[in-house]
C-alpha cells in the first residue's frame, strides 16, 4: 500500500501526465501510465518503490474521485462501477467473510460478517452484508451457491459504505489457490444462467435490503 507521501506525488504527476484524457477511464490507463512514469520518473523514489502495475491499478482506483470527479447528483451506489475492470453479473448468493489481515487495526482481525452478493465479476464483487467491515483489509471468503457448490476465495476490501441498516461493500478478488477453481467454475455457474440485459450490472438498480437470518 502507497504511503500518504506517495499517493501524493503521484497525483502530482498524473495531472502533469499529457496522455490522462486520452486514456480517461480507459481499460489500458494504469498500463499506459505506469510506462510513461518510468519512462520519465524513473529516478523518483516514489517511483522506484512501484513493484507491479497492480499498484498503479490500485492506486487509481483508490483516487477515481480526485482525479475523475463525477457530478454531485449522481446517486452514491453509481459512483462504483466505474471503477470496475470488468462487467458485472447481477447473482444472490451467500458470502460468508473473515478479516484476515488488517494493517489500520490489528484488533478487527477475526471478525466474521455474512451477506449476499448483489452482483459478481470474476475478479470482484459487490455484497450487502450485515457488519461493518474495516477498508483496505484481506478477507477470507467463503461463497455458498443455491446449487451446493463451495468457493473459497481470498478478497481485498476496496469500499464500503452504510445502506439503511446494512453495509455495501465492494470487493476485488485475489487470485490465490482458490481463484483457478472459481475461475474455470464462473462461466457455468453464474454468467450463463444469469446472462441477459436487465441483469448486466452497471444499469441503475436499487439494492435490496438486507435481511438478517
């Protein structure tokens, strides 16, 4: 994770980068950026200290609202999905989760929350659940199709926010050991029987509520 002295100078330089409204909101921006920063800035700290484009996605998707801002009218469950790297599948399924790693708080290790997903991506996901659940934390995750199927996932939490007397969170999905079985799993299991227009996430919708037990 980018220190607060980092996130800040890239910032910097992204306002500075002369491509960022060519790639605005382009699948291929954390790439062409990432390439023009060492390019350009490779003897910067900051900039040294970047391992993988991962971080750069990371990075831009923690600053989507600074450095794409969006219209204060638009309704606060629309602002996510733009930051997601691919297209969403509306799915109710039970997700049960567990912090596993927690940098902010060491004492929110352990805790457990349940839900249910309100749509799923093969790399993230988007939950009503019924705790409030630390950001930026690692989370075991345990997914329970009507069919009986088990998914063992590992997710890092990118958002969440208090939805009446529930949370909304959403979720970017690790591929660890158990992402090759949810990924050859995914196609069958939850586009194919769920693939059609009204069901694409990314159309306004009004999430349920959640309903404890």
């Amino acid at each position: 994770m980018l220190s607060v002295e980092q996130n800040t100078k890239l910032l910097k330089l992204h306002l500075q980068w002369p491509e960022r409204n060519k790639f605005r909101d382009d699948p291929g921006e954390a790439l062409a950026f990432f390439r023009w920063l060492f390019l350009n800035h490779s003897n910067r700290p900051e900039i040294l200290s970047l391992d993988t484009i991962d971080e750069v996605e990371d990075f831009l998707t923690d600053n989507h609202q600074i450095l794409r801002p969006l219209p204060s009218v638009a309704p606060a469950v629309d602002r996510f999905a733009n930051l997601r790297r691919e297209p969403r599948i509306e799915n109710d399924v039970l997700v049960a989760l567990t912090v596993n790693e927690c940098a902010a708080d060491h004492s929110r290790i352990g805790v457990c929350s349940t839900g249910r997903s309100l749509d799923l991506g093969l790399h993230g996901m988007r939950l009503i659940i019924d705790k409030d659940l630390p950001s930026h934390s690692l989370l075991e995750l345990k997914l329970t199709p009507d069919n009986g199927d088990v998914f063992r996932l590992t997710g890092n939490t990118r958002w969440i926010t208090t939805r009446d007397d529930h949370y909304l969170m959403g979720l970017r999905i690790i591929e660890d050991d158990g992402f090759e079985y949810w990924r050859s799993q995914f196609g069958a299991r939850f586009v194919t029987p769920n693939l059609s227009p009204s069901k694409v996430s990314g159309t306004r919708s009004r999430p349920q509520r959640y309903k404890k037990g």
